[in-house]
C-alpha cells in the first residue's frame, strides 16, 4: 500500500512510503536537507515499522522538538494503522 504522511515541524513537508503488513519500502520525502533525505530511504528500505520506530522515534533536529527521522517514524505507524 501507498501511504502519504503531510510531516509537522520539519523542513520537509511529506514522506511517502510503501507498506506491506509492517515491512516499509520506497521512502520518500518532499523538501527537506537533501542529503540527509536521500540516506535516510537507503538505510531504512525493508526494515520493519518496530525497527524504524525504535532507531528514529524522539531524534530531535537542532532545537525543533522533532525531525525528519522522527516524522518518519510516525508516518510508518500511522500507514501500518491505516492498512488495518
């Protein structure tokens, strides 16, 4: 399943991702620190929503009290959710 996340307080405005029972590939953001922003999909293709939540989940960005990481985070579980 496609799944679009519109992200809150980060330089980048959306992820999407592709789901499949709770494995995450496909990664993409919208805007955002370019480099940071191609590693991250690399790194996390295939992982599980659990691994990416508990790698990603709470990293903040500078003095934002979250970031690109964590906004991924939350957009792997709100897709997981919503494909129930």
């Amino acid at each position: 399943m496609e799944y679009t996340y519109k992200t809150k307080g980060t330089c980048s405005s959306q992820i999407k991702l592709n789901i499949e029972g709770n494995v995450v590939t496909n990664v993409s953001f919208t805007g955002g620190c370019n480099g940071n922003l191609k590693a991250i999909p690399r790194l996390v293709d295939g992982w599980t929503v659990e691994q990416i939540e508990e790698k990603l989940s709470g990293l903040q960005c500078g003095v934002k009290q979250t970031s690109c990481g964590d906004q991924l985070a939350k957009a792997c579980r709100a897709a997981y959710e919503a494909q129930k």
